[in-house]
C-alpha cells in the first residue's frame, strides 16, 4: 500500500481499533478493487472527505463505504472497531458497531449542529468511538469520566460531555441509573453502617473516613471538609448533593464533579430529598436544583457563586474533585465508605427526631449483668466488636482500681484508631511513678486472636511509642518504663509470643479470654462498673439499635 493511500484512509478518522489496523487498510483496499477504482485510491477517498464538508453530507458512495467498513456481517471480522467481539460484553460490542455503522453520519450531523462542534472537530471525537464505548461497556466509565479522558489527548472537548453521551446512546451503551438501582445501593449502604463504622461519632467517623482517603492515596485535608460539610458551616442541601454524586459512583465510574449527567430534575434526586425530610434534615424539595442550577460542575466556579454556608461549598468541591482524581475502584472505596458516614448522619438524625432510641438497655441487675457478661464471653457477639471492648474497658478498670492509675482511651469507639489517637492499645492504664513508671495497654479482639494481627498490633504500639517517646521520658527514660500488652480474645492461636523489645524497651505481653474477663466482673461488686462503662455507652445514638437489640436479647 502506498504512503498516500494509507494517510488517506487514516484521514477519514474512522474508529478502528489500532490491533485491527492492517486488516482495515487490506479491506478499504479491497473495497475500492471491487468498486473499480484501481487507480488513484487516495484521490477517491480525498474527494470524497472533502464534498462531505463543502456540502455537509456525504456521498452515496461515501456513506456506503463508512457504513461497509465499520460493520459487514459476511466478512471476518464483522467490525474494526474492537480488538475482538468475544466474550461476555461481546453482544454489546456487536450492537455498538452496528449501530454505528447505520448512525455514523447522522451522528456527526448532530454533534455539529446540536453541540455546535466544527465539522472535524465532530470527526476527530468520533474517531474515538470504539474507545469511548470500550470504556463505557468494560470499564462501566460514565460519558463525562469518558470526556475527562479524550480531553487529555484534545482539549477542545473539555466539559463536552453531553458529546460524548450521544455517541454512547448512538451507540446503545449510553449508561442509566435507575431508581431501583439508586434504592438498592442506598439501602446496602444503610445495612454497612454499623460495619464501616462502629459505635463512632461523627467527629470519629469523619477522622476514619479520612484515614481510609489516606491509605487509598487520596490527598487532602478530608477532616476539615467533612467537618465544615457536618458540623462548622453546616448546610443540608450540601449533604444531598453529595448523596446523589456518591450513589452514581455505585453503580458506574462517573466523574463525581459533574453535576448533570444523570437528571437531578428525576425520580431519583426527588425520592434521595425525601428521604432527607423524613430523617428531618432541612432540605427543600428541589434542594438540588436550587443549588446546582446552571452550573456544569461542583468546582471552583460553582463555589464563587455560593452565598450559602461558602465553606462548605468549598469543601463539598473539594472533597468531589478529591474523589474524582482517584483510580475506579480506590474511588469506589471511598465513595462507600463517605456513604456510610453520609447514613450514619442521616440515622442518628432520624432517631433524635423520632423520640425516643430503639432498643434502649436497662440499668442492668446482678442476674442480668451475669447474663450479658457470660454471653459476651462466650463467644463472638457479632456487635463489630461493641460489646467486647466495653467488657474490657470494665475489665481495665478493675484491675486497675488502686490509686494512682491513669486511664487513656476509655470508652473510645471500637474503631478509634490508636496510631491517630497515639495510644498504646484501645485502652490504656498508666502509673507514672519514678523510678519505674508502667504502662499496661489492652487490646479487645472478638473472636479468634492471629499471630498477624499480633505482630500488626506491636507494629502501631511501636510506632505510637516512638511517636511519644519525649512525653514518656519526661517521667523516665524508656528502657526504665515497664510496658506490657494484654490482648484479650475467645480464642487464641498457639506459640503467641510472650514478650518484644522497642526503643530497647521489653514490652511483656499476656493473653487473657473475654470468658476470664466476664467471670472476674461477675465475681465481685462490679455491677456500679458494668452498667456505667458498658450498658451506658450502648445507649449512644451513635451506636446501632441492632447492638442494642442483640445485648437485649442476651439478657432476656
């Protein structure tokens, strides 16, 4: 093939996959043979490219050599748009390339005169058709996270999403959410809750949420954003919105930014505020267009146009284009995890405004307190955990009733993070007397206690004693100090260690069963004890009513 044919077909930008290429070039060659042309191909293909722009359609012969060349069922293969139209998203590569075939021209038409792209402009975007529904159909992209893309290699289709989407549509990969669809994430996120997160407030979920956007390589000050979205610069409206850009990262990679792609004006935008009035969370009905309304993206711009609550607009920005910037399934992860926050607000609202708390446990007597401990030791109580780490707070305190203990970390949510909060264990008792002060820290495991999670433990103790290292000296050099580890579980693996050395420190550690732990309670006048440290806490509106529900029935 000569150089002036092969430029010349590539100069039709027809959206042929670079693996099929050469095949492509063999078949418009032998088109053209059939055609009669053998002749001066490129001089065919030239004029015709250029009486489609003077006249603003093609050709007959055009319009049926485009449609040959991107769809022919007798010919192997059928489509040059894909790498190959096998496997499981096969059907829709197929019905893409069809329709593609059938649309080509139309579609142009419409990108010219309806999204107001100049005639190449329209031609190059689509010269990335195969990829765009690639993305769509395999990556499950939605079209403005698509645009994102194909702006990287053209900026003139910078925020031409609604382009992109025709072509998907033209194509019948155009993504949808349904309300179903909305309705089933919203309630998953709703059962997660008390997994994602404990018995935390929103001060503590909103640092736990931040810790996850940490390890998921997600920068940003996500403890000032969440804080100004829930508590400093609160304003409702804020929170639906995220909502609804966070429910669409369920379901597809969508460029969490872009404000319109899935109709606000819907089913879905109208059932989410509902459900913000019904927890009694002060939304307006058309809370979300009053708030995005002619804006493209929650970004800088839309923040200068905000008079309402402009820090937490500013955060709400932030916080998306954060999201937006991650890899598909980082931001899947972390979407969730915001959802979670997003349901732990909205169940703690509903429940203040609805009275009084589900499932409230009584001050507890002797014989009930006997109950709720021997269960709790028992066995794992399937409460993330809740119910374990109150039986050890009290368990702490009573083996550390004599003067002078210092308490740290009592009655910290389950998933208090102890690098974060610089403790030693999820709760920690101190005798800080010279010359030889002692710290011994607990360490609550439902269930059955791992050497990895173990030595995973000793690796934070390690890290968070470096990190206190000066405060403790100011008592006694480390070496000095007499540290030691309690883990207390059901069940233990066999050959735990029994002691390390950190900073040239031996830190002891000692293995204690949840049963050993309930039976010392039970044993003696500790029920001021239980019912302060551990029936109390459950009796936060930030813990779960199903925590609640299982306590009762244990004592029942």
């Amino acid at each position: 093939m000569t150089y002036d044919l092969r430029a010349a077909i590539r100069g039709v930008l027809l959206p042929v996959a670079a693996s099929r290429e050469q095949q492509f070039l063999d078949a418009v060659a032998a088109y053209l043979d059939g055609l009669g042309i053998v002749q001066d191909k490129a001089s065919w293909v030239n004029l015709q490219l250029r009486r489609w722009k003077r006249g603003g359609s093609p050709t007959p012969a055009f319009r049926a050599f485009v449609r040959e060349m991107l769809y022919a069922d007798e010919r192997d293969p059928v489509t040059f748009m894909f790498d190959s139209v096998d496997g499981p998203n096969g059907p829709s590569y197929l019905r893409a390339a069809q329709l593609a075939s059938n649309n080509f021209f139309e579609l142009h038409a419409s990108l010219v005169s309806a999204h107001l792209l100049p005639h190449d402009a329209a031609r190059q975007i689509l010269s990335h058709g195969g990829m765009i529904a690639r993305l769509a159909v395999e990556e499950q992209m939605t079209a403005s996270e698509i645009s994102r893309l194909i702006t990287v290699r053209d900026n003139r289709f910078s925020l031409n999403w609604r382009a992109v989407q025709a072509i998907l549509a033209k194509m019948g990969c155009a993504p949808s959410l349904s309300l179903d669809q909305a309705q089933q994430t919203f309630q998953d996120d709703g059962a997660a809750e008390p997994e994602l997160l404990g018995d935390l407030d929103i001060a503590g979920s909103i640092e736990r949420v931040a810790i996850v956007a940490d390890s998921l390589g997600c920068k940003g000050d996500f403890v000032e954003w969440l804080t100004d979205l829930f508590v400093t610069d609160f304003h409702a409206p804020y929170l639906l919105l995220l909502h609804y850009q966070l429910l669409i990262q369920d379901s597809f990679d969508h460029a969490v930014t872009y404000a319109y792609e899935f109709k606000p004006r819907g089913q879905i935008a109208a059932w989410l505020t509902q459900e913000y009035i019904a927890a009694g969370i002060p939304v307006a009905r058309n809370a979300f267009l009053n708030n995005a309304k002619a804006t493209l993206r929650f970004d800088q711009v839309w923040v200068t146009g905000r008079t309402d609550s402009p820090r937490s607009a500013t955060a709400l920005a932030n916080i998306l284009e954060a999201i937006e910037n991650m890899g598909a399934l980082a931001k899947d992860e972390l979407a969730s995890q915001m959802r979670g926050l997003l349901h732990r607000y909205l169940r703690v609202e509903s429940e203040r405004h609805g009275g009084a708390l589900p499932h409230i446990v009584p001050a507890l007597t002797d014989l009930q307190s006997e109950a709720l401990l021997a269960a709790t030791g028992g066995g794992n109580t399937n409460t993330t955990g809740i119910l374990e780490q109150r039986l050890v707070d009290c368990f702490g305190l009573i083996e550390h009733a004599d003067d002078g203990w210092v308490a740290k970390g009592l009655g910290d949510s389950v998933f208090a993070a102890n690098t974060y909060r610089r403790k030693l264990g999820d709760i920690e008792f101190e005798l800080p007397l010279r010359p030889n002060p002692r710290s011994i820290s607990y360490e609550s495991h439902g269930g059955h206690l791992t050497e990895p999670y173990v030595r995973d433990h000793l690796d934070s103790f390690a890290y968070v004693l470096g990190v206190r290292q000066e405060e403790l000296e100011t008592i006694a050099s480390l070496p000095d100090w007499q540290f030691e580890v309690v883990f207390v579980a059901h069940t233990f693996d066999p050959g735990l260690p029994n002691n390390i050395e950190v900073s040239g420190s031996n830190v002891a550690l000692r293995y204690v069963s949840f049963e050993e732990a309930a039976q010392a309670l039970s044993a003696g006048p500790h029920l001021d004890i239980v019912n302060e440290h551990l029936v109390t806490p459950l009796n936060s509106g930030f813990v779960h009513p199903r925590v609640r529900e299982r306590a009762l029935a244990f004592i029942a």
